[in-house]
C-alpha cells in the first residue's frame, strides 16, 4: 500500500473509530459506512494532510479509486 | 452541569452572553468569551464573570463579521481549551429604523454580525465538534425573527435567517451527535433595550403575560439546559424566552 493510500485508510479508520485492518480499500464508501456528509468531511481532512486539491466525482466510489486520483493530480 | 466541558460564546460580556458565561462558570465549565475588542469596559465585565478567579475563563478580540479572523480566533481558542462542546452564537447589533431610513451600511452590519457572523462561528467551530463526535451549538435569535417588528426590518431579517441556519445546521449534523438550537429572547433588560424610555417600557410591558422585561439571567438558564446534556433529545428547536409577549 503507498503512502497516499496508507494516510486516507488512517484518516478513515480514526474518523470511524475502527482499526485501520477494519478498513476495506476496495469496497465503496458507503458500505465502509461513510455517508455524502463523511465523504465531504474527510475530502476536506485528507486535502489538509496530503496539502492537495482534488475535485471528488461520482465515480471515485472507494478508497483505491480515491488515491489514484490524488496520485493522478501530483 | 457542564462540568469538563468548554464553551465558546460570542458577545460574552455584556447583557445575556455575561450572564450565560457567569452561569457556564458556576456549572464548572472552562469558558472562551469573544468581543469585538479588547477594552477596558471588557476586562471589567470577566471581573463580573468570574469574581473568584477560576483560571477557566479566557477572552478573545474577535470581529465575528471578518471570516478570516473568526478563523485564526477559532484555531487559538481550540489549542488552549483542548475542545470545544458548546457554542453559544449570542453576538448581535441593532440598527433600528423604518425601511426607507436603514442606510447600505445599517442592512449590512447587521447582517454581517448577526447572520454571518453566527455562520462563521459555527463553521469554524463544527469541524471540531464532528471529530469529537458531538456538541451543542445555540443561536440567539430574537422574538421578532418569528413575529417581525416594525423599525427592525434588517434586525428581523438576521435574527429569522438564524432560525432557518439552526434548523439547516440540527439537520446536518445531528447523526454526529451535535445539537443545534435557538433561543427567542423577548424584551429583556440590556444595553440593547436600555434605548427605551419609560413610556415606551411600559407599553411593551402591557403586550407581556408576564409584566415585566426578562432578565439576562432568564435567557442564561434556558442556554445553560440547552448546553447541557440534560436536553440532549432536543434538537432544531426555537424556544421563546419572552414572557409570553408572542403566544
């Protein structure tokens, strides 16, 4: 797991108040119980951390797809 | 009732912001009051606040209408309490006059400081609430946000967005564990209310169930509740503290 990724399952999984084990990268957002309002919180936690700018689209659905896209824009 | 937790409170030393900060302490709170400056009319009213000398009160100069500086003041006041569980949005101006007589400038400080300046607030201090996983904000709307009152078209108008920001706010954030509510003072015994000559008194005191103005000490025991955990089922509510003056 690169370092990107390692920081957005970190942010997550304390978000959660879960283990960052617990944390799936693959399965979609909601299903890690993240709702719209979560996702908008830790977009805004993440782009501190990672002092990075990213536009979130429908497609971006899960952790992998969300570090690619950080990767993508650095 | 509120002790181990911190509270931040907007105006906090004058009318009912110093005597919900005075009740904050009694209940053993750590409490950050915001002015707009720092004066010596100021540092009179934390000696008021806080006769004993605790060491749980803290002052902060803040222009609540300057997004910025409510920002950087947020961020000042989260590192030396450590948290923040309640916020109390109690700062407001009047600019009193009927329409054609409010200027540019008495619509928009008005607005500035009683609607956006409450956003701001609340925006700056939410984040912190969400990480924590809960709070209580409470917004001090005004009798006239619900009933209007003439000479006070831009007062009303702040003081009724407020109720509809409460309300958005309650909403957005109640899954969080975050309450958000507002209280509607009525007629209550501050500088605000100190314009009033006697004949005007008298006359907002015959619309009153209750026949006399309220005190800040009234609208400071429904903040104290609603700060507390002891109203933690309620949420997105307006309550009047007007001595039935809108039944």
């Amino acid at each position: 797991m690169n370092e990107t990724k390692e920081t957005i399952v970190r942010i997550i999984a304390e978000y959660l108040d879960k283990d960052a084990s617990e944390i799936s990268t693959s399965d979609n957002f909601t299903d890690i119980g993240l709702d719209s309002l979560d996702i908008m919180e830790l977009v805004m936690q993440i782009q501190e951390e990672l002092d990075c700018k990213f536009e979130l689209s429908q497609d971006i659905t899960n952790i992998d797809k969300l570090a690619e896209l950080i990767e993508s824009n650095k | 009732m509120l002790e181990g937790k911190c509270a931040v409170i907007t105006g906090g030393t004058r009318g009912i912001g110093k005597a919900a900060a005075r009740l904050f302490l009694l209940n053993k709170a750590s409490v950050a009051v915001i002015a707009t400056k720092d004066s010596e009319e100021a540092r009179n009213a934390l000696k008021e606040i806080d006769p004993e000398g605790t060491g749980r009160l803290f002052f902060y100069a803040c222009d609540i209408s300057d997004f910025d500086a409510v920002e950087e003041t947020a961020k000042k006041i989260t590192a030396d309490l450590g948290k923040i569980d309640i916020l109390v949005n109690n700062a407001g101006i009047t600019r009193d006059n009927i329409l054609p007589g409010l200027s540019k400038e008495d619509i928009d400080s008005v607005i500035d400081i009683n609607l956006k300046g409450t956003m701001y607030v609340t925006k700056a201090f939410i984040r912190g609430m969400v990480r924590q996983k809960g709070g209580s904000i409470i917004n001090m709307s005004s009798v006239v946000g619900l009933m209007g009152n003439k000479g006070q078209t831009n007062y009303a108008a702040s003081k009724a967005g407020i109720i509809g920001f409460t309300k958005a706010v309650a909403r957005e954030y109640g899954r969080k564990n975050i309450r958000c509510n507002a209280i509607a003072p009525g007629f209550i015994e501050t500088r605000m209310t100190d314009a009033l000559n006697e004949e005007q008194r008298s006359e907002i005191i015959k619309t009153l169930a209750i026949e006399r103005l309220g005190k800040p000490q009234d609208v400071a025991e429904l903040a104290l509740f609603l700060a507390s955990d002891r109203s933690s089922y309620i949420t997105g509510e307006v309550i009047k503290v007007d001595g039935g003056m809108y039944v």
